[in-house]
C-alpha cells in the first residue's frame, strides 16, 4: 500500500504548497525569494511608487495600491472557501510580511490547513489610481509577479485573459459592486471554466454540487457508507449551522430532488449530532484512502468545504467557512500516519514457518552458470544461489561493460522463480536517481524495496555511480543498507564497473558486508572463441574450429570504442563476417565461416583510410599540418624505443586548439585520434565532442558527475571541449565553471595515457581559460593556431563541397564568390569553411529553383553553378528591400540636421574602405556599434532602421532588417536563462541591426548585468555582421556605457538626437496630416505653435510623437465638430483640420487613446 507518487511530498518533510484542487507541490528552490523581489520591483515603479492609502486595514501606512489589489489577487486564485495546505502555503505572509502592520511567521508546521475566502475584487484600491487604463496596466503588471506558482497557473491565465480584454464600459469611479457586475457579464465562457466563482453565487453552488456528488458516490462504493447523497446534503447544511434549506438550492438541485431535502432536513437537524457524524466521516474517510482513493478523498473535502463555504456567504459570494465538523486536519493526520515511511519489522515465527513450509520444487529452467562464457567467479555466485534456497540473494557483480554482469542478474532471476518469486526484476540505474531531493531518492528506494520483498529481484545498475552523487548518493546508500537489515525477503544484485565495490565501501562500509562480490573480467582469446560461435549461431550460421580460433585472438586485441567493447565485440564482427560469407553462399545454403573470412584487423571504430594522406587534402592549413606532423612524428619516435626496450616517458599529449568557427579543428582533432590510434597512444582513437554544457551541472556536486561521466565516454579517444573558455568566463557566484575544470584537470592526470583532452575557441580567450586554474598550463604544454582561411581557400572548399553534389561553379559564379569575400568582413563570427558549406548548399537550391524554370536543361547546365545560384550575401539571407533610396529617405526627414551629417560621414568612410579594398589595399573594419541618445520621439529608431539599410546596400550588413528589443526580451526569469535570450535575440539581429531601447534598464540587477556581459562577448563575436545600437536618455546612457569596463570601446559611436523646435514639430504635424489625406487651415498652424510655446519640455517630452497622439486627437475632435446635428460639411470640410480642432493643452493630447480604444 502507498500513496500515488504525485501525493508522495505529503509524508515529507519538504518545503510545500498543497492546493487540494492542484495537489502538493514542491517549492522550488529560491522562487518565493524571486517573487518577493518581483513584488519590490512592481511597488517602486515610478507609475506605482506614488499611489498610496493609509486606510489599508492590514498594510503598514502609506500602503501602496497595487500591493492592495495583489494581496487580493493572490486570495482569488486559491479559489472560492479552497482548501489548502502545506509549511509554505501561507502565501500572504510569505510574500507581503515585511507590508504588514503585524506580521506573522510563514512557515507553518507540517499537518497545517486552511481554507481561502477567494473573492473577486478586480481594483478595489486602484480604484484609486488617476485614470482607468493606469490601474488597468498595473493590475495585469502585477499578475506577472505571480509567474511560476504551478498550482495557481491555470487561473492566473484566465485573469491574465480577463485583463488583457477588459470590460469596455467599466467605469472604476462606479461603486465596487457595479464594476465587479461588469466584469462577471464580460468573462468569456472559457475564462468562468477556470475561474467559476466568476459564475456567480448560484452558479458557483452549481459547479460545486457537481463536483460533489459524483465523488461521494465514488467513495460510497470504494469504502461502504450508509449515508445517502440526500442524507449527505441534510448533514452537510446542518454542519454548516443553518436552519433553514436555501432556497438557492433548489436553482441548484432542481424541484424533486429540493422536495427531498426539505422533507428531510427538519427531522434530520433535530438529531443531527455533529461530533458523531465528523468521527463516522472521518474512519470512511480513511477506510478509503487504504483502498487508494486518497485523490477522490480530497477532493471530497475540498468540495465539501467550498460548499459549505458557498451555503454561508449566500446570498453573496462563498466565504472562508467555518469548518468545526468537516473532518480535514484529522484526515491529513490520518494520511501522515497510514503513509508516512516506517521500519518493517519481521516476526521470527513468521520466518520459521515460512522456512518449514512444503514447496513445490519447479524443474529447474536454467543450470547455474549456464551461458556465462569466462567467468568462474560469477558462475560459483550463480550456484551457491541456486543450492541455497533459504538465503536472500545479496550479490555485488563488479567488473566492465560487456562481460555479463546483466545476464547474470537475469540468470538470478529465473533462479529465484524457484522460489515463487516470478514477478520481473525491478531495473534501477544512478540515473534514476540523479538530481533528485534527498527525501525524493530515498524514500522511492524504500517504497521499491519494500515492494519487492518476496516478490520481485531489486537489479541497481550503476551502484558505484550512485555513491559519487554528492546530492543523495550517501542517504540512499544508507536506505538501502537498511532496507537489507529489515527485510529478510529482499534479493538484491548491485552492478558496478571495476573498482565500484571500494567507492561504495567508501561511502557505507557496513553496506558492503551485508553484499557478496563476484568480479567479472575481459575475455580471453578462448573466451571471445565461445563469444563468436554464439554471435554466429544467433544470425543462422557455424565456423570453422580455426576460423573461431583467428576470431578469438583478433577480439582479443581489438581496441575497444566507448562502450562497444568485449562481448559486444563479438555480435559486431559477426555482423560484418556473416554479411561477407552471405555474398558468396548460395541462396538456402548453410552459413559457414572460414579462416579466410576473418579479417586481419578489426576497425571497432569505422574510420579506414591513411590519416596522413587525409590530412594532406585539407584545404590549406599549411601551418597547423606542419605542428601535427611533429606531434605524430613525436609519438611515433616514442613508440619507436618503446618497441626496442628503450625507457621512455610518456609527455603530456594534450592540445590547446585556438581560432575562429570553421578552421578546421574539429575535423583536424578527429584525424589526430587516427594518428595516435594507430601508433598505439590510443585504444580506440574516437572523438567525444562537447560544450560547456555537457560538463557543468545546474547544482554543487553535479558538475563533477557530468564531468567524470563524459571523460568515462571519453577514455581511449580524444575529448574536444569546444568553446572551452567558456568554463572559466562567468562572473556570477553561482557558476560551476571551475568546479569543471577542476574535476577535469584530476581527470586528465588519472587518465593520462589513454585520453587526449583538445580545448578549443578563440585565441585571447584560451589565454585566459590558461591561467584559469594552475594546473592548466602544465597539461596543456602545446597551443596550435588555426589561421582563418584566404578568399582562394574559401573558393576552393566551396568547390570541393558542391563537387560532392555533382556540381561545379563556372568562372561568372567563382568571380561573384571572390568578389563577395573580398568586401566581407573578417570578425571571429567569419564562419570560414562551415560559411562556404552553407553558401554550397543554398547555392545548390538557387540552381535547383533556377533549373526548374528551364524544359529541357542541358547536362552542362545540371552540372553547372551559374552567377545568379550564388546568393547575394555570403549568410545566404534575403536582403529587407526598401522602397525608395534611404539615404534620400534619411535627408527628407524633418530636423535632424547634425545627425544627418554625421550618417553621410559614416557612409562615406564605409565607402572609402570599400574602395581600398578594390585597390587591394588593406581596410581597418572599425567598430561600427553606436549609442543613441535623446528624447523620446526624436526618429532614433527611424534612423536605426534607415541606418540598417545604407550599410546592407554597401555589403556590410548581409540582410539590413532591425530587430527592436528591450529589457524583458533580453532578461530571464531565473540567473543563468538570461544568456541563452541574449543569444537568440542576437542570432535574430545577425546581418542587421539589434536596436536596444532603453538600453539603460539592464543596469543595477545581477540578470541585467548577466545579459552586457553576454552581450558584450557576442557584440565582439559577430561584429563582422552585426550592428548593435543602444538607445535610451543621455544621462541614463552615460551610467550604463560606465557601468561595465568592455562597453566604452564598443560603442565607439555616440549619436545625440535633440529635441525638435516648434517649427520642426508644426512640419512634423503637417506631414502627418497629409500622408492621412488632410489639408491643415491656415489658422492651424499659428495656432499649434502657439500651443507649443506654453508647453513644457521635460526629459518625456514626446516631440515626433506628441504630435501623432495630437493628431489623432484633432481627427477625433473635427469628426465631433461635424457631426453635430445643425452641420452639413462639404467634401473640402471634411478633409480639413482647424484651430479649433486643435486641444486647449497637449497635456490631454498625450493621454487620448486615438481612434481606436
């Protein structure tokens, strides 16, 4: 008997939050902290910070608005009279204490309960607030605080949908109860699915005696109950201490079934006795919750309390109830006690009876040992578990992969049917139990092994694995340690590789004496002999004795791949020697191998071929050919005196690889493997290729296991870290960088003389990654620069690869392809050989699309790559048309007269580099990222856009489309989200312009300054194709560009945009107006500078904006003016927009809405 494993942190001692309609759930490590300090952020917004009430009841005076309306929210999303439970359930004091005039602790003991009220009451104190869509937008802002609370997400949304479409004639100066009708008459269907209280009180009684009593009646028929749903609902009103049915019930329950209850419920109050009926409720309660129904029976109370609840608050809405006879602590005791983990303690009688009991043998179905090929050690286990049938089976096979460790614990289990023990082994493996909280880990273990005594073999896979996790790995070893003392029917096989015995010994040395070892070793030439006659009769087919015999001593010596080694050795090459041996037979003849079908060598890797000779054909690379040739010459002078008996000393092999994406490492470090394979360096000289994430883990002690794991898979091959500064880049506390690097650094010594580790990436940084850790410097001894590639080598690789497809570029394509490398430029983001693999096959495409438009193209035009299949850009990508020239575009714009001369300046030293590089002269590529500051509605992302497309039409950007951001698409929610949005905000702006607005907001917060460092090192990285343009206020801009020592020099550019004049801005109207088809009056627009004149200009003045929010409003006004009922406009009047149109202040032109609300 256990509980269903969602309900499982009820008998923890976890930090949880259960909603009895959502079930328990475990809070995640530093949210609630996360949410407090979103709950901060929210008050001291400028639009917040001043709307403030000392009438709150609860809060500490000045009490801040919004913080009012959220206390409520969070109350409504409980649901109406919910239950609730749980040590962090208390959400009120969790998240507002430090608000509250008495605060209270939030923790509460475990078995604690309570029950919500859930009211809905949208803007009770924003009401307050200076206009309608003010308190609007903080109220949805505020529901944003809430985000990641799992158990409230469902109705968090259908708020969030409920605000986002709001009631369109709410009037917030209306009395409380009027808006709040409003708002129930606007919710949609699927918004009252979610939230049914929005149904009203009726409705709400409705949907809860539909819950109701379909559960009771489930239960009723699980754990017998005497009590009818009628007589259920008689006990459920009289509980609730009212005298009288409510004749809202009978909306509810309909004619007959009210009548009912009515007849009933005054004989049935006078001898209702409530603390009999709460003890009978409790015990058929708990009768159930043994038969499995704990999910019915708590929904059972939840739908009882919210009844009850709903029955006293009508006519109104349901309220916190008063819950003296629902029996919901007691059952939450009860479900502890039944379930909470416990000792089992085994009477000796049971044992001597059961050891005296008759059996019925079975004929044994398998002899022990039988098909365990080489291994003496683990067939004695197998036949001391089949002689001794009253002794639990407690065995520890050690050894490595593919020596039978998992068909022997398979042979244990057919054995232990003898037993009646039939049911299939339970397989656990360490990475069941990898990342899992303590309580989580241990006690699965506990519920599996108690669930297997007696009945099923409990096989851990991986044992050793599960002693290094430094999270749970010592508590479980522990559980499991006592369930082996406890449970005297518990079998259990541990599997571990060779050495896992002493790292459990280790951890729980008493673990080991409860456990019998039987060590696996590699097979002799005899034993892969047996292996390979196996292997062979499994595919229908038989050898020879001397073709088993060259079989046997070529496994023998065959390197192993990963985990592909000794007997899964033989299942491969039986695979290739079969497939041979079958091209020969005849159809229906027997399979026989020869000696001659045996190879002379056996490649587990799959890689043939002279690694020289491949070497040789790269591309270029002239100099890092050269190094590698020295370090095989190197090994293959060692092996040289090795073989002669001369002493030796093995160096250390491991390499720094450094330059830009797409030189060729990867594929050069693949061909070293080769090499040293071949000299005996290696075992089985295959490449591990990983990142940064593939060795840190998101917790302390997790890193380390990642590590080991990969340098496992690694052993007898090359590790290549790609990116591998990265493990030494972050600044944050929490990063588990250099735990990666220390794990790896012991690792590469342990390992010395059967792995290579290669770290790669760009030059400046590897130096850095160097002196990272002290160890570094000494096991990296040699540094090989790979040099990007010249404009001949780029366009002999892209012959190369597209000659893979059968096509060959003529002279018209290779001139366009040279000229569009001669104007690129050289960042670290130049992807080299893997930017020619991606020109190659959208090249492919192009002719493919060319081609299509031809009815019998030629063999030479197949085969051909003409001008136009090359792209217009080296990326590939569509270049954003504009329609007419911007640079006319640029000086056609009102004002602006500075920053129009500094773009022509920055266009014309585009130019002139461009020309140096016709004259083959060399061009610097300057930094070309710029700062722009100003007011807001001053152009700057008009500019920016503009700005996008001069630099694609001069080949320096290949697309010119601006992607606009601001701090919420660059931050993430949790430390460590916000680089990879940095990422692919940035990938998106690749061969354009990244616009930041607001650039100044990623100041001051350990997530902001997460996304400038990111940013900063990607900013560097693609410089070549990207450019990135920061925007905010000039004084807020100066804070930021000091904020971080890298951003200085990387907006080298700074672009002021003023504020305009009142004539520019009287222009700016008037340009407006006639791209929207109306003529201005000529009493217009001394009137508009007249406004302006008594306006003020504060660092928000809007400028370019201002005057599209007030021509909006002049339109609104002249539609006003012309439809009066005594008007009659002609055609010319309609078009025309007056003085009088115009607002008596611009300060109501800011706030219109336009013409559409």
């Amino acid at each position: 008997m256990r509980l269903p494993e969602h309900l499982e942190l009820l008998v923890t001692d976890e930090p949880y939050f259960d909603l009895y309609a959502h079930g328990p759930w475990r809070i995640p490590d530093g949210l609630y902290d996360e949410i407090r300090a979103r709950i901060d952020k929210l008050i001291t917004d400028p639009r917040a910070s001043e709307l403030t009430t000392d009438a709150h009841p609860l809060l500490s005076s000045p009490a801040n608005l919004v913080l009012g309306d959220l206390t409520l929210v969070v109350d409504f999303l409980y649901g109406g009279s919910a239950l609730y439970s749980g040590s962090h359930s208390l959400l009120y004091y969790q998240f507002f204490n430090r608000y509250l005039r008495e605060p209270e602790d939030p923790v509460r003991p475990a078995g604690s309960w309570g029950v919500a009220t859930g009211a809905f009451r949208p803007l009770e104190w924003l009401e307050e607030a200076p206009d309608k869509e003010l308190a609007l937008a903080l109220a949805r802002e505020s529901l944003d605080v809430l985000e990641g609370l799992e158990p409230f997400e469902r109705r968090r949304q259908a708020l969030i949908r409920l605000y986002d479409d709001p009631p369109p004639d709410l009037d917030i100066d209306a009395p409380l109860e009027d808006q709040r009708r409003t708002w129930l008459a606007h919710a949609s269907d699927g918004i009252v699915a979610d939230l049914p209280e929005l149904a009203g009180p009726i409705g709400y009684l409705e949907w809860i005696v539909g819950g109701l009593l379909p559960v009771h009646e489930r239960l009723a028929a699980t754990a017998r109950n005497d009590e009818s749903v009628p007589e259920l609902l008689v006990h459920l009103v009289a509980q609730a201490g009212l005298e009288h049915v409510p004749a809202e019930l009978g909306v509810v329950l309909g004619e007959d079934r009210y009548g009912d209850l009515l007849e009933r419920f005054d004989a049935g109050r006078q001898s209702f006795n409530a603390d009999t009926w709460y003890n009978r409720t409790r015990s058929w309660l708990s009768r159930a919750l043994v038969a499995g129904e704990a999910d019915a029976c708590r929904g059972w109370l939840d739908m009882a309390a919210r009844f009850t609840g709903a029955l006293q608050g009508l006519p109104h809405d349901a309220r916190s109830p008063e819950l003296d006879w629902i029996p919901v602590a007691a059952f939450q005791t009860d479900l502890r006690r039944l379930f909470t983990p416990r000792r089992a303690i085994v009477n000796p009688l049971a044992a001597d009876v059961a050891r005296a009991a008759p059996r019925t043998r079975r004929s044994r179905a398998v002899e022990p040992g039988a098909g365990i090929v080489g291994q003496p050690e683990v067939t004695a286990a197998l036949q001391r578990i089949a002689a001794d049938q009253g002794r639990p089976v407690r065995l520890m096979i050690v050894g490595p992969d593919g020596t039978g460790k998992r068909d022997a614990a398979q042979q244990i289990a057919q054995l232990l049917e003898e037993r009646l023990i039939s049911s299939p082994p339970l397989w656990l493996s360490a990475d069941f139990f990898a990342g899992k909280d303590i309580a989580a880990a241990t006690l699965h273990l506990y519920n599996d092994a108690r669930d297997s005594a007696g009945s099923r073999l409990l096989v851990i896979d991986g044992l050793d694995e599960l002693a290094r996790d430094p999270r749970g790995g010592e508590a479980v070893l522990e559980e499991l340690h006592r369930a082996l003392d406890v449970q005297d029917t518990l079998h259990v096989v541990a599997l571990c590789e060779p050495g896992g015995d002493e790292r459990v010994r280790e951890v729980n040395p008493a673990l080991m004496l409860r456990l019998e070892v039987a060590r696996t070793r590699p097979f002799t030439a005899e034993g892969h002999a047996e292996l390979f006659a196996r292997a062979l009769r499994d595919r229908g087919a038989r050898a020879h004795k001397h073709a088993l015999t060259a079989a046997g001593k070529l496994l023998a010596t065959a390197p192993a791949v990963r985990n592909l080694r000794n007997a899964r050795l033989a299942h491969l090459l039986a695979e290739q020697v079969v497939e041979t041996v079958r091209e020969r037979t005849e159809p229906g003849s027997e399979l026989v191998v020869k000696r001659a079908d045996i190879p002379a060598t056996f490649d587990v890797a799959g890689a043939p071929g002279d690694p020289m000779a491949d070497l040789s054909a790269l591309t270029g690379l002239h100099t890092v050919k050269q190094e590698i040739e020295l370090v095989v010459a190197a090994a293959r002078a060692e092996k040289l005196r090795r073989d002669a008996g001369l002493a030796t000393v093995s160096p250390s092999r491991h390499l720094i690889f450094t330059g830009n994406p797409g030189t060729g490492k990867t594929e050069v470090a693949r061909l070293l493997a080769r090499f040293y394979k071949g000299l005996g360096v290696l075992s089985s000289g295959h490449l591990v290729e990983v990142s940064r994430s593939h060795l840190v883990g998101q917790y302390l002690g997790e890193t380390a296991a990642k590590t080991r794991a990969v340098v496992r898979r690694a052993v007898g091959g090359v590790l290549f870290i790609d990116e591998a500064y990265a493990l030494a880049q972050s600044d944050l506390d929490e990063d588990y960088g250099a735990e990666a690097i220390a794990e790896l650094v012991k690792l590469m010594e342990d390992h010395r003389d059967d792995l290579v580790v290669i770290a790669a990436g760009y030059d400046k940084e590897m130096r850095r990654f160097i002196t990272a850790n002290p160890g570094l410097a000494s096991r990296f001894p040699t540094t090989i620069r790979f040099p990007d590639y010249t404009d001949a080598e780029l366009i002999e690789i892209f012959a190369s690869m597209t000659a893979k497809t059968g096509l060959a570029p003529d002279d018209a394509a290779r001139a366009k392809l040279s000229d569009l490398l001669r104007r690129a430029p050289r960042g670290r983001a130049f992807g080299n050989a893997r930017l020619m693999r991606n020109l190659a096959e959208r090249a492919t495409a192009l002719q493919a699309r060319r081609l299509s438009a031809v009815k019998k193209p030629s063999e030479a035009e197949l085969t051909t790559l003409a001008a136009p299949d090359i792209p217009d850009s080296l990326t590939g990508a569509i270049r954003t048309a504009v329609p007419t020239d911007p640079i006319t575009t640029l000086d056609a714009l009102v004002g602006l007269r500075e920053i129009k001369a500094e773009v022509h300046r920055l266009v014309a030293e585009a130019r002139t580099a461009e020309l140096r590089r016709t004259a083959g002269q060399p061009a610097v590529s300057p930094t070309r990222h710029m700062v722009f500051t100003g007011a807001p509605g001053t152009a700057k992302t008009t500019v920016a856009r503009l700005i996008a497309a001069v630099y694609a039409d001069l080949g320096l950007l290949s697309s010119g489309h601006l992607v606009e951001v601001g701090r919420a698409d660059l931050v993430g929610p949790y430390l460590g989200q916000t680089a990879p949005k940095v990422q692919a905000v940035v990938e998106q702006a690749i061969g354009g312009v990244l616009f930041i607005d607001e650039a100044y907001s990623l100041m001051g917060d350990a997530y902001g300054q997460e996304a400038v460092a990111t940013l900063v090192k990607l900013m560097e990285e693609y410089r070549g194709d990207l450019l990135v343009i920061a925007a905010g206020y000039e004084r807020e801009m100066a804070a930021f560009l000091s904020a971080n020592p890298g951003l200085e020099s990387r907006f080298p550019k700074r672009l002021r945009f003023p504020d305009y004049s009142d004539a520019e801005l009287v222009e700016i109207f008037s340009h407006l107006a006639t791209s929207e088809g109306f003529t201005l009056a000529p009493d217009l627009p001394p009137a508009l500078r007249a406004l302006l004149r008594t306006t003020s200009r504060g660092p928000t003045f809007g400028n370019g904006r201002l005057m599209r929010n007030l021509l909006d409003t002049t339109i609104a006004t002249q539609a006003q003016r012309l439809t009066r009922p005594d008007t009659n406009p002609t055609p010319d009047e309609v078009m025309t927009l007056t003085a009088e149109d115009l607002p008596r202040t611009l300060d109501k032109a800011t706030r219109s809405p336009g013409h559409y609300l």
